[in-house]
C-alpha cells in the first residue's frame, strides 16, 4: 500500500494557489512550499493556515494550509507546480495547467468592462427614477446604494482618518465612481482641490451633476495627467477589477507627487477562483493580503500595509444589524446581539449611526485582538515624499460623522436617443 500524499494542491488559478500540507511529517520549521510558474520559481509559501476546511473535508490532524497570492497575466497560459521544500515532494494535483482566461485580448476585456459600467452608471442604474448609488451617498439608512454599507463607511472611514495625518493640497480618486469619496475629502479638508476620475463616462456625469466636483472618463492604465501632478492619490476597491493592475499602480505612482493610498479587498483564493472561472464582468480577478505590494519598495517608495474589516463576530453581526434588512438579519448568527435581528423594528431604533458607529470603529482592535479571525480589507500607503507625514492629525474624523455626510436624492435625465 503506497504512501498517502504529503499534501495537495486545492485551488490553482491566475491569482495564486491554495493547499494543505501534512506537517506532521516535516520536521519543525520544515513546512514551507515552493511554488513554480512555468518552470521558474515565483515564490514559496508558509503552512500557517488553520481553518476550518479541514473538518468539512475531513482531513487528519497534522494539516495545515498555505497560501501564495501571483496575480499573474489573464491572457496567458500558465503551468503550475507545488512542492514540499523540506522532503521535495510534489504536492498532489500538481502540476496545474491553466489556459488563458480571455478569449481575445486585454483590450476587449477592458472595453467590455467599460461598456458595463456605462449601463450600471447610466439608465440601468436608476430605481424609482433616482440614481442607485455605488456608496452610500444618501446617507445613513436612506437606501438607493448597494449593501454592505458596514464596509463602505468604514473603508471610508480609514482613508480620512489616513488622510488627516498627510499633509496635502491636491487630491485624485482614480476609480471614483459618482465621486462620493473626493466629495467626503474636499468636505473635511477645507481647501483641497480634489478630482475625480473613472473608466465610465457616465459615472463621471454622475460626479459632476451629485457633488458639481471636477471629474473625467480615463483609462487607469494609462493617466492623461503630468508626473507629480497630485499630491495624494487614491484608488479605493479599484485595482482588484483592472486587467493589469502593477501598470495601474505605476501610473498612480507617477502621477503622485507625495503618496498613494490603496484599499483592496482581501479575498478567500476560492472566492476569487470563483470569479476567474465565471469570468465575471468587473467581478474581483486579483487577490491581495498585505504583502502583494512589498514588491513596490525601494529608496525612492516606502510600503506600509495594514488589514482592515475585521472578520469577528461582533463586528459582523453589528454590520448586519445596522443594515437591518430581513435578509442580512437572517445571517445574524446566535449571540448576545442576536435578539435584535428577532425585533427589526427596535433593532433599526437602537442601532442608529452613532450606536453602529461605536461597535464598528473598533475594527482595527478587534483585528488585533482576534487575529485568527482573519480581515476583509487592505489600505495599502505608497509614500515618495516622507514629509507627507504631520506629526499630529489635522483634524479628528468620527466614523458616525462619515455616516451622516449625505445628498439629496439624485433625478438623473437621460437624452432618449
């Protein structure tokens, strides 16, 4: 009867590569995995994951999980292989041969991407007549946005708290979408002049008509503006849904005079599998975690990266409740806060935005206090000029504050042509 397996290769996809390894059998320190791209070596992975997968697959006591994030190019073939570093052992189901996952070019994935928010940010967008907004920009509870509210105000949240530890005088939103978040910057930095930018045409029409803020249709891999020509640049849940997003970060680099602030989503390796194999239009083709840009630091960058969106219960359920729609009360798992998803009503008059703000600004502490628990979000701070730092923050930015900026609902027109 032969050996089992040291270990296997569970996901292999454009974005990296996920398995487990019986660490049990190494000696200690051993566990580590090399992973190889078409024969060359891309990098090697730490057995550090427990999780658990491993019950409801029924794996023996001695595994443990690995994870190496590649975002490698769509358009490509790619052969992947995976093996113990201590013992040398291929992992089973590798090799992996992946085909490419466009059919056509960049380009057509790119033009089909915009074509696509052109409908979401044009005629498809509105509900009742007025426009459904990408953020929350109606304000607390007033609907008319897409959900998850809970990680919308908090992304926002720790960008402006980011932000009032910078010093600077010109802002760009590359990705902006209806240009709430240069809006929501140029409210709480008197002074800044702030842009807005995004692929769709139309959501920059939205910018302009919601918040009368400068705004135009761009393509982020290739930015019509001069070297240095903004001193803070963001793009916020953006990178995860171009087509080369190292090209786009070197453009926001360049255009950049001080810094660069970047939040990415910090996705399950299956979740984003999901996506490659679906080829989902503007669905999330990359996968990041607080490492994926440590390979941008050097004399000229510094890289600080830290999670945010704290996957604890009392997080969680709280996001839940302050949403207060049946659906994700249905999701609000037993506990101390439960009773209120089995009284909506006086869930919705408890958890108001001061209520919800206080259990949700203790996101970074619960991620530091419960690490296991793992973290949805990354805030990425590309620094080029060190003095972009004040030593005190310029102001104080209170997340119930975030949820109560808001505007009148939106009537956009349409030519009928």
């Amino acid at each position: 009867m032969g050996t089992a397996p040291i270990g296997y290769l569970d996901i292999a996809c454009h974005a990296g590569v996920w398995g487990w390894v019986d660490i049990a059998r190494l000696s200690p320190g051993g566990a580590q995995v090399e992973v190889m791209v078409n024969g060359e070596l891309a990098g090697l992975a730490a057995c550090t994951l427990y999780r658990g997968d491993l019950d409801a697959l029924h794996i023996n006591e001695g595994m443990c999980g690995f994870e190496l994030r590649l975002n490698l190019p769509l358009d490509r073939p790619v052969t992947l292989t995976a093996r113990v570093v201590e013992t040398g052992e291929e992992l089973q189901q590798s090799p992996a041969h992946l085909q490419p996952l466009i059919q056509g070019s960049l380009d057509d994935l790119h033009e089909e991407t915009r074509q696509w928010l052109e409908r979401r940010f044009g005629i498809e967008g509105l509900r009742d007549g007025i426009y459904t907004a990408h953020q929350p920009i109606y304000g607390f509870r007033k609907g008319y946005s897409e959900e998850n509210w809970a990680h919308r105000y908090l992304i926002t949240w720790h960008i402006l708290e980011l932000l009032a530890r910078l010093k600077f005088e010109t802002f760009l939103d590359a990705g902006g979408a209806e240009g709430y978040k240069a809006a929501i910057v140029q409210e709480y930095f008197s002074g800044t002049k702030v842009m807005s930018v995004d692929l769709s045409g139309e959501a920059c029409k939205r910018a302009h008509q919601i918040y009368g803020i400068p705004t135009q249709p761009v393509d982020l891999h290739k930015l019509p503006f001069r070297d240095g020509e903004f001193d803070v640049v963001l793009a916020s849940e953006t990178i995860e849904h171009v087509v080369d997003y190292r090209t786009v970060v070197t453009e926001l680099l360049r255009v950049a005079r001080k810094a660069v602030i970047i939040t990415v989503p910090h996705e399950e390796m299956s979740q984003v599998a999901v996506t490659h194999r679906n080829l989902e239009i503007h669905g999330h083709i990359h996968a990041f975690d607080c490492q994926s840009f440590d390979y941008l630091a050097s004399p000229n960058v510094s890289v600080t990266a830290y999670p945010i969106l704290s996957k604890t219960r009392r997080t969680q359920v709280a996001g839940l409740i302050m949403e207060g729609t049946p659906e994700h009360l249905a999701r609000v798992t037993p506990g101390r806060l439960a009773w209120f998803a089995q009284h909506p009503i006086l869930a919705k008059l408890v958890f108001n935005r001061y209520v919800s703000a206080h259990f949700l600004q203790e996101d970074r502490a619960m991620i530091e206090k419960y690490p296991r628990d793992g973290y949805e979000g990354v805030v990425a701070v590309l620094v080029k000029d060190p003095t972009v730092w004040r030593d005190m923050p310029s102001r104080r930015v209170r997340l119930s504050s975030v949820m109560g900026f808001s505007v009148p609902y939106h009537y956009p027109k349409f030519d009928s042509a």
